[in-house]
C-alpha cells in the first residue's frame, strides 16, 4: 500500500487515452461479502453507459451468460445457468469488439479484495488474451496474503503472465521525489533525511509526511529557500492517521488494546512481552498479532520480533492512547 502502484496505472491510462485507445476501469474494494464480478461490471458498465452496448451477430450466443455483468442484456425473472468458462469467454469478445482495429486497455485494481469469480475469469484471460488486441492490467499487494496473490504466482510461475513488483524508492530516487515535490533542486540534507525516517521510502509517505511537515510550519519556504526544524518530529497526515484507526478499530476491542501495548514497546518490539504486559493470553496475544500483519500494520520478523509496518504507523496507534492510558500501560509494561 503507497508503493505506486496506482499511480503507474494512472500514467498508463493516460498514454493510452492519448493514444485513441479505448479503456475499461473497474476496481474490487473490500467488503465483508465481496460482490461476483464487480471488477468487469464496473469497467464494463461504466465504459458503455454513453454509448450503448454493441449489437454485433458474434455476441448473441454469450448474452445469456453476459447477462449476469450487463443488465441489459439480462432476460427478467430468468436466471443463467452458463458456466463460468462461458461468460469468461464472452468477456473476451465482449472486449475485443470494443478494441475494433485497434487495442483497447483493461485495467483492474486491487485484486487483493476481489471475489472469487472475478479471479476466475482472471486466469482465463491469462492464456486467451495473449493472442487478442487487449491488454489486461490488474493490481494487487504482495506484502500480504490473498487468492489474487496467490494467482500471480501461479501465473508467474507458468510464464504466461508479465508480473512487475514495485519496490520502495532508494535513497537517491527518495531525494528526487523529494525535490519535486518542494519544486527545488535546494533541499536542505536534514529534509531529506527526514522523509527518509518517516516515510520507508514509500511514495505515498513522502509526499504525505511532507505535507505534514508543512501544515505544522517545521517545514517553510523564505522567498529564497526551504527552512527546516531539524529538531521537528513527524506531524502524522490525518488522513494516514484515520487509515491506521480505521484498521486498528477492525481488529476488535481485545486485539487492538495489545497493539496499543505494542506501541509502547517500540516500533520494534519482542511479542512475549506482551501477554503479561497486556493482560492478554499467549493464543490470544499472538492471534491479535496476526490480525496485525493481515491489516498491514505489523511485519513478523525472524524469531520472536514483530515490527510496526512504517515509522508513522506505530505513531499513529500510539497516539490512539489517551495521556492517562499511556502511562498505564507504560507501567505495566515496566
């Protein structure tokens, strides 16, 4: 989350539209009963809402099964009983009358949240489109498990897929970023230093932790140059800061108060501490710890270590404590 994955996306987006080149947009978000197909039902609807569906002889024999993405072409009070391979197939024409003679650009984003379904007709697509003017672009996250992971692999491991992994920045590309972002090529070393600590190198945190820095005045522009407060620690972003409460408050009440404990101990700390420490028993305690990494806010380490996934992320669940609550914990922690 915040490498750039959609920010790439967004880039080639935008060099096919200017290409001419037709582009379908659908996205999988998170749900506790994730909705079949919503990925292709998003990008398909959206695409044809202006312009009405295609009334091609090709496309008669798979409206039936299409029917279940496009309500236009669904039969009222009959359900399909076409199996998957069909409807996936008709996808594929469906998507190809829409290249016409050119290309067109199917992206679909974080997969790591989708249905089933959707995946299914994502392997499909693996071996057809090779040999099809469309090109198929999905997103998912690596650093944490899900079946749409687990399908790159397969895909990658079969070489019929093209599966990029996006690293954090290096120090001198954090550097770059950074000096784009304050538009000066004269940023002073400690701003670098700086985002380099809060933000682990993610593209998202830099520009985040930046604007933190700037709201609270640690960071300010003189007419001539950028000044720094070296001595400022990070203003954490209320938007990152309500993303990692929002995730925290998901764990439940039991395992959200061990990652409080957690934050105390440090942005890394030893996990067997904290069965005593928070009162918690050990499957319990370890249980919480799981929902953690599940909710990308821990990273299990070798041995009995966990981290905190960035700098800001244990500040954040830090500052979830009420002043009274830290000094509770940081006693029973001693």
């Amino acid at each position: 989350a915040g490498v750039g994955k959609s920010r790439l996306v967004g880039e080639m987006v935008a060099a096919a539209r200017e290409s001419s080149m037709p582009v379908l947009f659908g996205r999988a978000v998170q749900a506790d009963v994730p909705v079949p197909f919503r990925p292709f039902s998003e990008a398909l609807l959206s695409h044809f809402r202006n312009q009405g569906l295609p009334d091609l002889p090709e496309l008669l024999p798979f409206r039936p099964a299409l029917g279940q993405l496009l309500p236009e072409w669904r039969t009222p009070g009959e359900a399909t009983h076409e199996p998957l391979v069909v409807l996936a197939e008709g996808v594929v024409r469906l998507l190809t009358a829409v290249a016409g003679k050119s290309a067109a650009l199917l992206v679909l984003e974080d997969l790591h949240w989708a249905d089933p379904e959707t995946l299914a007709v994502l392997e499909y697509f693996a071996d057809v489109l090779r040999t099809q003017s469309v090109v198929c672009v999905a997103t998912v996250r690596s650093q944490e498990a899900s079946p749409a992971l687990r399908l790159a692999q397969g895909l990658t491991a079969a070489r019929t897929a093209t599966v990029l992994e996006i690293d954090p920045l290096a120090s001198d590309e954090l550097g770059r970023m950074t000096a784009a972002c304050l538009g000066s090529d004269d940023v002073p070393r400690g701003v670098v230093d700086y985002v380099r600590t809060w933000s682990d190198g993610l593209p998202f945190m830099v520009e985040e932790v930046l604007a933190g820095a700037l709201g609270a005045g640690a960071l300010a522009w003189d007419g001539e140059q950028w000044l720094f407060d070296t001595g400022a620690g990070p203003s954490l972003p209320v938007s990152f800061v309500d993303s990692v409460r929002g995730r925290l408050r998901g764990l439940g009440p039991e395992a959200a108060q061990v990652l409080r404990v957690a934050a105390v101990l440090g942005r890394r700390f030893d996990w067997t501490l904290l069965p005593a420490a928070s009162a918690v028993p050990d499957l319990e305690v370890m249980a919480a710890l799981r929902g953690g990494v599940d909710a990308q806010l821990l990273v299990a380490e070798p041995g009995a270590k966990f981290r905190f996934r960035h700098a800001l992320t244990r500040d954040a669940v830090l500052d979830d404590l009420l002043p009274a609550e830290r000094t509770l914990v940081s006693r029973a922690v001693l």
